[in-house]
C-alpha cells in the first residue's frame, strides 16, 4: 500500500521521466483544452487569423515555460533533500493552480482589451472554471505518466530467470539453473547472481541491498533501487521469504532458527553475521517454509 509520508520513487524523479512527463502533458493539454473550447463559455482559445491568437500562443509559451521550471525545480531540489510523496502531489497540485492563475490574467487582459466578450462572467469564476479543465488536463497525463513509469520500474528492477532449459554450449549446473538478475530503470542488466549465492536483501528507504556471495566467497553488496515489496512480489514462488518489514531472506541459508523475548530469529551460514529477526506478520511463512525443507 502506497502512503503519502513515503519518499517519493526515483522513477518519478529522473531526468529523462520529467521531460517525457511534460512532453506528453504539453500534448495531452494542447489536445484537450482545444477539444473543449467548443463547451467554455469563457474559452478564447483561437487557431488561425482571430485577434485572441496572439493570446493563445502566448499563454501555451508561458504556461509550459511553467511547467518545464516546475519540474527543473523538482529534479534539482530531490538532489539536496528527499521528498515525501505527499510533497510531490502538493508540488504538482500548485504549479496546476499556476497555469489556472496564468489563465485568468490571460482571461482577464483579453477582457479588457475586448479581444473577448465574457458576458458578466466574473474573475473568480474563471479561476475556478480554469481549475477542472487544469487539473484533467495536466492531472491526467501525471497520472498516467506515473503509473507507466511504476510498471515499467517494475517489470525492468529484479527478476528470477530460470535457466534449466536453455541451450548453452556451457554444462548447466543445478546450483546455475536459477539466477537473480537486476536491471535499472532502463532495462540495463546491472547484475546477475546465482539464487544460492544470495543471502538476504535488505531495505533501505526507496532503495534494496542484496547480499551475496561473489566466486571467490566474499560477501558483497550491491544497491539498487526497489522497493522491497517489488522483490517479495517477484519471488513469491522461491526461496526467497519476507521475515520483516525490512528484510527478505534465502532460506537456503538459514542455519538456525531461535526463539528470543522478542519473536524468532533467523542465524544465516555467514561468519559472524548479525541473526536477522522476524515479525509477527511474517512468523508463520518463516516457519512454513523452515520446517518444509
């Protein structure tokens, strides 16, 4: 379950996310707002030879200058500080309350200068009007830019690949038959792991440590970022078991499983590594799976 005191994802926040999040918007916007000046009783949107194109030009220039700089603003300020999710929404609801003021002035400069007739509709209402077709037409294309950006982070960050069938000229091994392979933003292989060399991963805000054991048995870790809810939902099937709210471990490795006062813990066959405890959520899949091997 998402919830507004989270930092917000990296995938909202990168470089080339923003741009594609303000192009679309750019588009979505230009599209809708012309599509409904027929239904605005105040709308003077003009394409063409009309006196009110000079303000249409000129009000799509500014607002998505707006908009650009709202979101260079964000990109710098997630580089000096974390925000919350709650943060990112009110930052997209102002600069949406932005673009509805920039329309008034617009509005009302196109009043005056009687390039509109507005018919007794006053200032106030135009800004609340301005409101409900901002906020679909930017609101929307955020959404839906955010919602891609989830999947896409989803199926690129940690899969489990079985490699039991695959035509190699190389001996498989049944210790190789199954290996961890993480991928950034991208869909770029940033690593590739056998299942039994991991130990454990480890949460650590927006971002996972995986724990594991490179060829010459040192233990390593590498960061990433992920949610651990992504790699609890990916691994369901395997080894890989959630023992608390921040870690999930091979259970492969645990070699013992003890009750203290506070709940069970899990000793892994690493030299003097630290037992890693387990929650009440997730006592009995621990145990479950402990005692079926």
């Amino acid at each position: 379950m998402i919830s507004f005191n989270d930092k917000v994802p990296g995938y909202l926040l990168g470089k080339s996310q923003l741009v594609w999040s303000v192009t679309f918007a750019a588009l979505f916007s230009l599209v809708f707002l012309l599509v409904s000046v027929p239904f605005s009783h105040n709308a003077w949107f003009k394409l063409g030879t009309s006196e009110a194109f000079g303000f249409t030009v000129a009000f799509i220039l500014i607002a998505l200058a707006v908009v650009i700089l709202s979101k260079t603003a964000i990109f710098h300020l997630k580089i000096k500080h974390k925000m919350h999710l709650s943060h990112y929404v009110a930052w997209n609801f102002l600069e949406i309350l932005a673009v509805c003021a920039l329309y008034t002035f617009f509005t009302y400069e196109a009043d005056r200068m009687h390039k509109i007739e507005l018919e007794g509709i006053t200032m106030v209402k135009v800004f609340f009007n301005s409101i409900v077709y901002c906020t679909v037409s930017l609101g929307v294309p955020y959404v839906l830019s955010w919602m891609y950006f989830a999947l896409n982070d989803r199926d690129n960050t940690i899969r489990l690949m079985n490699y039991s069938n695959v035509v190699s000229d190389e001996m498989i091994l049944p210790r190789n038959e199954k290996k961890i392979t993480l991928f950034d933003n991208s869909g770029v292989l940033k690593l590739s792991v056998n299942l039994s060399n991991l130990y454990f991963i480890e949460s650590d805000d927006n971002y996972i440590k995986v724990w594991y054991e490179d060829v010459k048995g040192i233990l390593k870790q590498y960061m990433l970022r992920c949610r651990l809810k992504t790699v609890e939902e990916s691994f369901c099937d395997s080894d890989l078991i959630r023992c608390h709210r921040k870690y999930i471990v091979n259970m492969t490795h645990v070699k013992v499983l003890s009750r203290e006062k506070d709940g069970y813990v899990l000793t892994l066959d690493i030299e003097n590594s630290e037992p890693l405890p387990v929650s009440k959520t997730y006592e009995d899949s621990v145990l479950k799976s402990f005692n079926s091997r």
